[in-house]
C-alpha cells in the first residue's frame, strides 16, 4: 500500500519540475522588463579606447627598449612584467577597482586582470594569516582560469598534434 | 492530563497573522550607519554616522560587530532599562554562523539567540520579540540586525579590489545596523518629555513563506525577493481585513528599484489600486542612497531596512508624522554555495504592523 503510494507520488513529483522550469522562465522574462539593460555599446567603446591607448603605451615603451639595444623578445617580457607591475600597485593603492568599474574588459585583459586577481584577494585575506589567508586565497579568483586554461591548452595540444602526425 | 486553556484563538488571525493583544511599545531605538550610508538621502535621520568604515577596529567583522553592538547599547539605553532588565537578545546579521552577532553578545551576558533571515531578519527578530513580549515571557527584549559592505561582499561576492563590473540589477549592501528594544509598557521617564513622543506599538505580525519562483541570478536579488513580500503583504491584507491605504505608509527592505517596480505591478495584478501604492508604498532600499552614488539599483542588506526603520521611519512615528505603518523585510535565502549548485533563491518577507498610541 505504501509502495503504491509512493510511486504516485514520485510521478507527480516529476511532472513538478517541468512546470516550475517553466513559471521561472517566465519570470525571468518578466523580471527582466523592469531591467535596465548594460550600456553594451558605451561598454564597449570605452573598452576598446582604454585597451587600445595601454596596448599603444606598451608598444612605444617596447619600441624604446629595443632602441636601446635589447632584442625583440627580451623587450616583450619586460613590457609584459611592467604591465603586471602597474597593475598590481594599483590594486594596492586601491584604485584598480575603480579603474576597472570605468574601463571594464580595457584594463582587464591586457594580462592586468590577472595580475589584479591576484593582488587584490591577497589583500583581502591578510586578516587570516599569511599561510591559510592569503596562501590559500591567493589563486580564488585566477585558480580557475589558470586550471581551466591550461587542461584546455593542453587538450588542444594533444589534438594539434594528432593532425599533425596523421 | 488534560491540557487547560489552550487557546490561541484572538491572537491568531487568518492564515498567517498573529495579533499582539497586549500591543507591546518600542520603547527604545538606535540605527548605526557607514560613511556611504551617510552620504545619502537619510543623512539627517541617523543616530551615528561612522567616520570610517572600520571604526576603530582590525577587521571588517569586528567593524560590523561593534557597529550592532552599538545599537542594541543605545537601543536598550534609551528605553530607560538597565542590561539587567533586559530578558532576551534577538539578532541576526549576513555571515556565515551569525559571527557578528555572536561576537557581539560575548561579552555582554544577555541571554541571547540568534538569528538568519538574510536581509529580513530585522522583522523576523522584531516578530519574534514582540511574540515573546506578548506572550508574556519577557518584558524587555533586544532585537536587532546588522550587515557591512565589506564583510558581505568578500563572503557572497569579490574581493573588494577587484576590478569588475557590476550589472545594472546588482544592489549594494548597506554598511549599517539598527535596533530595538521592545518592551510591555512605557517608561516612566519617557512620560516627562517635552513635547511628550508618541508610543509606538506592535500590532500585527505576519509570518511570511519561502517563495522561490526560480530565479538564479544572484545579482537580481530585488527581482528575486519581490513575489515573497507580495506574498506577505496580501495574506496580510486579506488576514486582517484591512485595504492597503488603512496604513499611512508601507515599507518593504530592500526590494531596491527593480524589485519595487516589480513588487507595484505584481500588486496591481492583484487587484491592488496603483495610485494608492503609488503614494505610500516605498522600499528602503531605494532609500538609504542617491541614484548617484552608484549603487546601481539601490542597498540591500540586514542593516539597509534595520537602519530605515529605526533612523527613518520610527523617529518620524514618535513624533506623530506617520501614525499606521506596515514594515516588510525581504530576504533572499541564497547560501555561499547554492548558486554554484544551480539552485534558484529562496525569498521570504516577514510583516510587523505598527500603530502609535
């Protein structure tokens, strides 16, 4: 008897689901009436102005140095450390966020994001102790990117050098 | 063994209300804000504005904890009452095992429980006070809640240098606590004021349900927490048997810009009229700051309706401004963890009605 009961209600549980996923689409769409939406465009322009004017600063630095007799590549890493540099004081003196709330994907993705998420969990977990706070926080942010990104490069790897092979 | 008199009929009414029969008294308040907070719309209802987000202390979460601390002293200060005479302590705050909360009761040796209702936790301990009071089983009671910007955002959020974008949708959690005290009769002292204040009182409590419709973004918290308090607000009504405009004003937590405009058209679907909500219905959250001080669609938090009620609106009810109002907190019941498990939030709001004598 009360194995019947139980199968009767497993059937209506499961008839459930489908109407919530339903009601909360379409609240979701309700809701999102009454959103304003994110300046895409204004986002995007500031974006490409910003990324564009730190890639230009970069490239003239970049130009200096091999002026200066240091080759091609070398120049590149040093541009690419100072760049990382810039970002990190920032984030410290607290001025990166905003900056970044500004400027959005400008700032972030000529490799500063990384550096800045880094840093500023850093800071944030100081409270907690050097090892525990700040050694076990420190990759909160970047951790996953860096996890995801490398299985993702390494995959990729592996197929280019299949093709490659056969 | 037969059990005698057990009769909750007169203090329970309809579905989810209860009526406080013995109308206890707020006889004592105080509300606690941040920098920011003083900055905004409200600056002048305040009771402390802090210099310094940190005020004083080493982490965010002693800041938060002294900043509650400091209401639920002055609270309990101004009622007239000793810490001896106060029965019970309620409060609540946002991280994770009430910690400001907690920290905050260590050493005053008050009993005391603990509370989470996420941001709605200033009704929910202000219901369960005013039960206590009523109840007979207390005459003075503590209830309070508090929530930091900082504590709050590195606990459900970013770290606070991180450089990212908020959504439009995204509300901004108000550094600020407030409370009560709640208690069965007036202070004697209280009486010699001039001009005398007038004595606010509890007069219906509505328990409000989990309403979760599904939404899983955590920056749509307004959208999210909305249906909860419309939920509340017309078994409230209907409870009752009141209309809407039997209240000079009703006020939900912190619904913020998106979750009020919803909140309005959900009412009016109900068939609730438009104009009368329009005139006074308002949400904390569209209150405590200016549109310009980028919060995007307004404060949320513990703290926002906690600081409202007690800066705002209750100051403004003891000198007879406002004479009926209904206070609704919103919480939304996500965990840390729950978003990354796909799960939707949860929403409640709990309803207090409130009269002056």
């Amino acid at each position: 008897m009360s194995g019947k009961k139980k199968k009767k209600k497993g059937s209506d549980v499961r008839k459930q689901p489908i109407q919530k996923k339903e009601v909360a689409k379409a609240y979701e769409k309700y809701a999102e009436q009454f959103t304003p939406k994110p300046t895409y465009v204004k986002n995007c322009l500031k974006a490409f102005l910003v990324g564009g004017l730190i890639c230009a600063a970069a490239f003239y630095v970049q130009n200096q140095l091999m002026g200066k007799g240091i080759d091609e590549k070398d120049a590149g890493t040093f541009v690419t450390i100072m760049l990382i540099c810039t970002a990190q004081l920032l984030t410290g003196f607290g001025w990166f966020d905003t900056i970044g709330k500004v400027c959005g994907a400008g700032v972030i993705v000529p490799i500063r994001g990384f550096a800045n998420s880094m840093v500023a969990p850093a800071i944030e977990y100081k409270k907690e102790g050097i090892v525990l706070g700040v050694g076990s926080k420190l990759f909160s942010l970047a951790g996953p990117v860096l996890a995801c990104g490398i299985s993702s490069a390494t995959a990729v790897g592996i197929i280019y050098w299949l093709i490659e092979k056969f | 063994m037969e059990k005698e008199g057990l009769e909750v009929a007169g203090k329970k009414i309809g579905k989810q209300t209860i009526r406080f029969v013995n109308k206890p008294i707020i006889s004592g308040m105080c509300s606690v804000v941040g920098t920011k907070e003083g900055q905004g719309p409200l600056k002048e209802y305040f009771d402390v504005i802090l210099q310094d987000d940190m005020y004083n202390e080493k982490t965010w979460e002693k800041a938060e904890s002294k900043m509650l601390k400091e209401a639920v002293m002055t609270a309990a200060k101004r009622s007239g009452v000793s810490t001896e005479e106060i029965d019970v302590m309620l409060t609540g705050d946002l991280l994770n095992q009430l910690m400001s909360s907690a920290f905050m009761a260590r050493d005053l040796h008050i009993p005391f429980i603990g509370l989470y209702g996420a941001c709605s936790t200033m009704t929910q301990a202000m219901l369960i006070s005013g039960m206590i009071v009523d109840g007979n089983f207390a005459t003075n009671v503590l209830a309070g809640a508090s929530s930091h910007f900082c504590t709050a955002e590195r606990q459900f959020r970013m770290p606070l240098e991180h450089g990212n974008q908020r959504p439009p949708s995204a509300q901004w959690t108000a550094t600020a606590a407030g409370a009560v005290c709640i208690s069965a009769a007036p202070n004697e002292n209280v009486k010699n004021l001039v001009p005398p204040p007038k004595t606010i009182c509890l007069t219906e409590g509505t328990i409000g349900k989990i309403i979760d419709t599904g939404m899983k973004d955590a920056n749509q918290m307004g959208a999210a927490m909305a249906p909860a308090a419309v939920d509340t607000l017309l078994n409230h009504l209907e409870d009752t048997g009141r209309s809407p405009d039997y209240y000079d004003i009703i006020l939900t937590g912190d619904l913020g810009f998106i979750g009020k405009d919803i909140a309005v058209d959900l009412l009016t679907d109900a068939g609730l009229n438009r104009g009368i909500l329009q005139n006074i219905y308002d949400d904390c959250g569209t209150m405590i700051y200016e549109k310009e001080q980028d919060v995007h669609s307004g404060g949320s938090g513990c703290g926002c309706s906690a600081s409202v009620y007690t800066g705002w609106l209750f100051r403004r009810m003891r000198k007879g401004e406002i004479n009926r109002a209904l206070i609704l907190s919103t919480g939304a019941l996500l965990s840390t963890i729950s978003p990354f498990q796909g799960e939707s939030i949860p929403g409640i709001a709990h309803a207090v009605a409130l009269e002056t004598m």
